[in-house]
C-alpha cells in the first residue's frame, strides 16, 4: 500500500502517530479530528496515500462513503445533533488543508452556524473519552 513517511494522516493509518481512532478496516481509517468545529467531528481517511480524489481508487472511495453510514450512527448515537455536515474537499484552492483525501462528519446543531476548521485543539481528555464511547457504540 503506497504510504509517505512525511503524510501525518499515513502515520496515523499505519499507526505511528497517534489519534483518537474509533473505527479502522483494511481501507479506511475513521478518528476524531483534533480541532473540532463541534464535539464529534471525525475524519475518515484511506488508508493508502491519495492526494485527493483527482488520484483515489474509487474502492477505497466506496469504502468511506459505508462507513460514513456507520459512524453517522454512531454520532447519532453518543452526540444526537441536529443535523450532520459532510465536506470533503480536494486541492487547496477548493479548501483542502491536509493533502491526503479524507472526508469530515460534523455534527451540526440548530441556530449554530459552524466553520469547518476550528482554531482552538479539542481538550484531550474530552477527545479520548469521546473516541471511547463512539466505538462502544459501534457494531
Ligand atoms: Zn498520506
């Protein structure tokens, strides 16, 4: 599987850095996003190394798009927003800020109006909690 040494989002699929990771299959990598816009806000990522989805395997693609059901549930589950925004974004230009493909689940809340990139880092304790109970409630 093609991976870069200097791609944090590879570390983190192949496990050399750590995350807050609540669901991983041969594909995909899903984990909580360290800046979150809301509590709840998860990345899913390929595990191989794709820029964008100018380069992904659509597989791979295919694979997200499931779980994306999958951990929505479980969202719905631990969080219960109001709704749930899903951004992905390709090349800079189009907002991409990490430059290997992952998709973003932001749970929403009625008369919240919520940006995608928070500035301020997600409480570690919080996070780790978090990631433990979304993955409780994973089947
Ligand atoms: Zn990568």
């Amino acid at each position: 599987m093609h991976q870069l040494d200097d791609c944090i989002f590879c570390q983190i699929a192949n496990g050399h850095a750590p995350a807050y990771k609540i669901h991983e299959d041969e594909l995909t990598c899903t984990f909580l996003d360290i800046f979150p816009a809301t509590p709840g806000h998860c990345l899913i990522i390929t595990k191989e190394h794709f820029s964008d989805i100018f380069e992904a395997k659509a597989e791979a693609l295919a694979q997200v798009a499931r779980n994306s059901v999958l951990i929505t549930k479980a969202l719905e589950q631990v969080i219960a927003p109001d709704g749930l925004g899903v951004y992905q974004f390709n090349r800079a230009c189009a907002g991409q800020t990490v430059f290997h493909y992952h998709m973003h689940l932001i749970p929403q809340f009625e008369g919240k109006n919520i940006g995608i990139h928070s500035k301020q880092a997600g409480d570690p304790d919080e996070l780790a909690a978090l990631a433990e109970q979304l993955k409780s409630v994973l089947p």
